[in-house]
DNA sequence: GCGTATCTGCGTATGATATACACAGATCTA
DNA sequence: TAGATCTGTGTATATCATACGCAGATACGC
C-alpha cells in the first residue's frame, strides 16, 4: 500500500487518500495500522499538549509502533495535519429544515465556533490552501445548503460562505489566543499597552482603550462574536434585497 | 544589552524591544548589528525563499554574523518573526481626510491587502496573539480613524476594524494560497474534485461547481474581494443607520 | 590611568526534528 | 511452491533552535 496514486500523479496525497482513492493490491501482509488510529492519535497528542508535541515520533508512540511505520500510511507530517485538521471539524450538524437562511447560517458559524473551541490547535495550522478534504466538504456543502431559497449567484453562495466561515475562524482565533493568555496576562499586556502608547500618535487608539474597549468589556464572550456575525449577516441580507 | 527587560517582567520581549523599552547601559563594547538590519535581513531572505528559509543560521549568514550572535538582539526565533510581520505591514498610508467612512475603510482594506500581497510569508506566521506591535497599532489606529464620524461605540469600532482586518487576511490567504498553486494546479485540483465528490452527498457543492464557481471563474482577482468587502461594509452601514 | 564589571560575538554542544534508505519477515498471486 | 510485494523497523543524515562558556572589547568608578 504505497500512498502515491499513480493514477493521480498531482492531487496531494493528503486529499486522495481521504477521499479513500487507494488501490488495495493486497499483496503484503495486512497493516496493523489504520489511518483513522494514526489521526486520532495525532488529535490526542494535540488535545493534551498541545499542537507543537505532534511530532511523527510523537504520534508514533501513541499508537504503539515505529516513527517510521508512520510513513506507510502518510507521506508527509503535513499531510497528517491536513488529515487533523479535517477529523478536527468532524462532521457538520444536520441542517434543521425549517430555518430561514439567516437562522442557518447562524447556527452553522456557532456549530463551526464550537469545533474550534474543542479544537483550538487547529488555528495553528497554516492555510495550506482551499478546503478540499470530506468534512470541509460537507461544512461547505450545509452552508451553501442554507442560501438555496436567497437566488444569490452560485460564486456568490461561495463568496458569502468562505466570507462566513473565514469570519468564524479569525475571530476564534484571536479569542482563544486572549483566552490562553489568561485574564492577568490580558490586564497586564493593556497596562503595558497604555503606558506605551501615545495618546497624540495614536488618539484613536487611546480613546478606545480609555473607553474600556481593548481590555475591560473584552472578555473574549459570545456578545462579540454575535456582533461581527450580525454585521456579516446584515451585509448579505443587503444582497438579497437587493435581488429579490 | 540584554534583552529581556527587568522593570516588565511579564511582556514579551518582541514587544518591549520594538517599542524601543530597552536600557542602553553603553557598558560593554558598542554592538555591531542593529535590530532593523536583522529583521530587513529576515524579510529578504522570506522574500527571496519563502519563510520556511528563515533560519537564524540562515539570517545570521545574511547579514554576516555568526547564529548565535543573533540572540544577543532577539530573545527567540518567535520575536524575530513578530518583528518581521510588523515591519512587513509597515507604515499605513496617510489617510485623505477627505472621505468618509466607507471610503476611508475600503481604501484602508486594499492597502492591507497590498502589503499581504508584498508579502506572502506573513500568512503563514501562525497568530500569536492581539496585534501589539507599532506598525499593527498604527493600522488599528488608521482603522478607527475612519470610523470616527459614525458615532459607534468604542467597542463597536474596535470589533467593526478586526472584522475587517481579518477579513482582508482571510482572503488574501486564501488567494495568495491558490495564486501559488499555479492556474494549471488549481485547474487539475477542481476535476479532480469533480470526479470525487458525490452528487448525491453534495448537492450544492456540486451545483457550484457545474456553475464553474469553484473554479472557472475564480481568479482570484480583484472581483471576488471586492464583492466580500462590500458585504462587510453593508453590514457597519447597517448599524450606522440603525444608530444615527 | 587603572581595575573591574559588563557587554559583544563566537564556537561548541545538545537535543529534537523530519525523513531517506535498506533490510527482514509476512503475505498473497501465479 | 516461487516470486513479487507490502509492512514494520533500525539506522543514518541533515537541519534546526538554543544553552553554555570563553575571549576580547569597552566604559564607569576610583
């Protein structure tokens, strides 16, 4: 079982196997392994110490076997992460038919804020490109689901959802960095802030973190995060008044 | 020279460093290095290979100094990457203060996107926190300049400026990402995507892309931000509206 | 002017990392 | 049964960040 596909000489072989695009010749003796074990192992290590200990030795150990018996079922540590990251999102909730499209797609960004709150690491992985892996697929698949009844174009349903989404993640990231910081650690980067900052370079900054906006409302709650979906959502609502 | 700073136990050194909160006893022998040059010898060699390049080996050679000699300007490789993301942002355009807030934003959002585009590299810089560094302070200042006559509040802006910040960053990601890929590459992903994605399973997915939204017409050009953009500042029109 | 503390730059060492490579044994096909 | 092929493994290599200590340079206190 060699991961490349021949057939498929330039898909990354993260994306093919996924997809379960592999030939079994089964010639050589059965793997001891199976992927979904080595991914969920990698989410373990990740879960508990973060995503800087998923190193293939790492993972390896989890599961009992070799480093290098890894590479018989991956052919890169990023293709393993890729692999992470998508078993990470998990599988979307099932869409509720009786919402509106604004409803949905609410309840789609919380369902997203909440994969990646239980999966905070997954915001270290850079972006290695466009969501291509099932789950993402399927994420994609139910938002583009809720805007069916708006008449919007299709590369606008496409637009508005990877607007969605790339909200989502943004704002998820910023607040679990605070939030890993701890609320000391917050008090004394605004402290520090204020002393540094100067009111005359920078008078907007000032008044806000006078105004209390940097650091003391800023608990990292769902009432910011509601707020920017809100203006994300009223934009698109714009669009489809706009065409009817 | 020591970098870390005594009388600031608990901020980054990144931090205190680029504010310039550094003690300069002028004890020992005068140092031969300056921390622009190290960072300006950082963003080429992120330039010209990519970040993944950006070693201290690999900088120390740049700018002639042995690796080690880089830890007596940088705590960690991490400060120097912060340092590096804030003078790849630079300075933010002055803002013509003749425009209103719409305007003011849109213009603002293109020049971020313009210094992502100059510098790809940063993307891939995982996010370590709340922008804190001068440059980032100086386009968060920019940003809720802009939004100076709408009578938000303060909070309000500070969320309407990160929301639209991480918008542009989230495209540009995104773009920069596919951009790279190559047209043919992103060609072949899309058929190769074709053929694995279930009809069935993936009804809307797959109605975009017989539309050719996925990719056909997806250019990554100006078009596609452009139309995110204007959702977004749909959105804060909305509210500055609803609350004249 | 001189001693001394202190800072700079450097060489070396350490531990972690991803991964190439080749081998031994197991398993299936012909 | 013979050969092809796959699996798991150990070893080797190259790269990386960074701790540590040393030699020389410099400026301050006297």
């Amino acid at each position: 079982m060699e991961v490349v596909n021949i057939e498929e000489p330039n898909i990354p072989a993260s994306i093919a196997v996924a997809w379960g695009l592999r030939d079994r010749p089964g010639k050589g003796p059965r793997p001891g392994l199976s992927l979904p074990q080595i991914v969920q192992a990698g989410l373990d290590v990740a879960r508990a110490e973060g995503l800087a200990a998923v190193s293939m030795a790492r993972v390896a150990k989890e599961v009992g076997v070799s480093t290098m018996a890894l590479y018989r079922y991956v052919a890169a540590k990023d293709d393993l992460l890729d692999l992470m990251q998508d078993a990470a999102y998990g599988q979307p909730p099932e869409a509720p038919a009786d919402k509106d499209w604004r409803g949905g797609l609410t309840e789609w960004a919380w369902a997203i804020l909440h994969a990646l709150r239980k999966h905070p690491w997954v915001l270290q992985i850079p972006v290695s490109g466009p969501p291509l892996l099932p789950n993402q697929i399927a994420w994609l698949e139910r938002g583009l689901t809720c805007l069916g009844s708006t008449g919007l174009a299709e590369s606008q349903k496409l637009s508005v959802v990877m607007l969605l989404s790339g909200y989502v993640r943004q704002w998820a990231s910023l607040s679990i960095a605070v939030g890993a910081a701890g609320p000391d650690q917050a008090a004394r980067y605004a402290t520090t802030l204020a002393r540094v900052i100067d009111p005359v370079r920078f008078p907007a900054v000032s008044a806000a973190m006078a105004a209390g906006a940097v650091d003391d409302e800023w608990d990292g709650g769902d009432a910011e995060f509601v707020f920017g979906l809100d203006r994300v959502l009223d934009g698109i609502a714009a669009l489809t008044h706009a065409r009817p």
